[in-house]
C-alpha cells in the first residue's frame, strides 16, 4: 500500500509540474546583450528600403505644392470620413505592366522601385508642369495574417508598410501565456515561391534580419504549448487529470486507515 501511494504522489507532482510555465519559455529577448546599435539600426533600415513594388500593389500618391490647386486631382476630399474602401478605390492600381497611371503625367513604371526610388520618380515628372511639388507614396493593400497563438487572431490591413514583427504582433493583441515564443513561422511569397522562417522570440538575433520588418500578405502562426494543447482536450485536460488522480490518493488513503 506505501508503495501504491508513493506512485500516486509522484504521478500528481508530475501532472502538476508539466503545467507550469517557466520564464526560458516566456520572457522574450532573453539573450539581450550589448551590441552595436548603430551598425543594426543602418541593416534594418536597409532591408527595410529595399522592399519594392509589385504588380497588383495599390498606390496611395499624395502631392503637395506651394499652389494647391495645380495638384487638385491628388488632393482627396473629407479624408478623416473615409472608410478603407474608399482609400482603395481612390488608390492607383499598378498594372501587368508596372505601370500606374496618374493625372498630369500618364503612365508612370514603378514596377522594383522602393517607395522612395518611386516618389522621386513621379517628383520630377510633376515637376515638369507643377512648381516645387512634394510627393509621397504608400502601399494601401499592406495586408498581413496573424493565426495561432495571440488574444487577437485575423488578417490587418495597415497604411504605414513600415511595420515590424513586433508591432504587429501588438494589434494582434500579443501572444498568449500558452503560446511558443521560440518557434514562431513566418510564411512569405518570395519570388512566387512560399517560404518558411522559424523565429525564436527568446532571442534578439532577429532583429538585423529580413523577417524584422513585414512584407505585404506575410502569414505568422503562433503555436500552441503543450500545456495549451492539453487543456483543450487533444490529451485531456491536466486539471481534470490531477483531479483524478487526487481521488485515488485519497482512496488509497482510506483503504489503509
């Protein structure tokens, strides 16, 4: 009977223990050491830089000038009432041919270009019939797709394409207590080919590289801790378990007194 009992307590200390989260699992940038902050500010901004346009991107052009009227067929009406939709609609779509097409100076290629190598581009061609304009340029269909492991799960459409991982885990709310900090996916079209990229929050090192900043319709998927998965009844729930396992402790108790 004491061994009977023994086995019991070992089995409850053990269903108690796979339960408990520790901070190696946790805590994320565990590996935060001092490091050149000026040498890994200069490469994420040039990854950052380098994301270029593409056929089916929808454009947003704003241009100002010293006379406003000379740019009126950019200027867009009641903006702070307009819905996602209609900033779409309004957006310059680039075509099969890396083309948009634009009032005052036509069709324009900006199929590669950086969104800054672009407004540069339509800068000096506005400049041949506008005096000092100043054009800036953003993606309006920068989409991208958290799944998995977060307080807030979907796909978020953003007007400033520059958004870092971290940031967008934050509209989606963070990661969950149960979800894995070190084995996040980021799925991403490169070159019309899908690519996997494992990320360990836990550690810093991501941050230099090209997974950093998001590119348009990239998929996260954040996976469930085995606590997680066990408390939604793939393997049962462990509460239920230790429970269970309580009762024939107590029985086992009984029986020898």
């Amino acid at each position: 009977m004491i061994k009977l009992r023994s086995i019991l307590i070992f089995g409850v200390f053990c269903v108690l223990m796979s339960s408990c989260a520790t901070k190696e699992s946790i805590v994320l940038f565990q590996d935060d050491e001092q490091k050149d902050a000026q040498n890994t500010s200069e490469n994420v901004s040039y990854l950052y830089e380098n994301g270029t346009i593409q056929k089916n991107d929808i454009l947003k052009v704003s241009v100002s000038a010293l006379d406003m009227m000379s740019v009126a067929a950019f200027v867009t009406d009641n903006i702070q009432n307009r819905t996602p939709e209609q900033f779409l609609l309004d957006g310059f779509k680039v075509n099969e041919n890396g083309k948009i097409n634009l009032p005052l100076v036509g069709e324009v290629e900006v199929l590669g270009l950086t969104l800054n190598q672009a407004s540069v581009f339509i800068q000096r061609e506005l400049s041949k019939s506008i005096i000092d304009p100043i054009v800036n340029l953003n993606f309006l269909n920068f989409r991208f797709t958290i799944l998995g492991e977060v307080n807030n799960p979907g796909t978020f459409t953003v007007y400033n394409p520059k958004i870092n991982l971290i940031q967008a885990l934050g509209l989606a709310g963070d990661i969950t207590i149960t979800g894995k900090r070190n084995n996040i996916k980021l799925i991403r079209e490169v070159g019309g080919t899908m690519t996997t990229t494992i990320i360990d929050l836990t550690k810093s090192d991501f941050i230099g590289t090209d997974v950093f900043y998001l590119q348009k319709d990239d998929i996260i998927y954040i996976e469930p801790s085995f606590t997680r998965i066990t408390n939604s009844g793939y393997i049962g729930p462990l509460g239920s378990i230790a429970t269970f396992i309580s009762l024939l402790l107590s029985v086992a108790v009984y029986s020898q007194n």
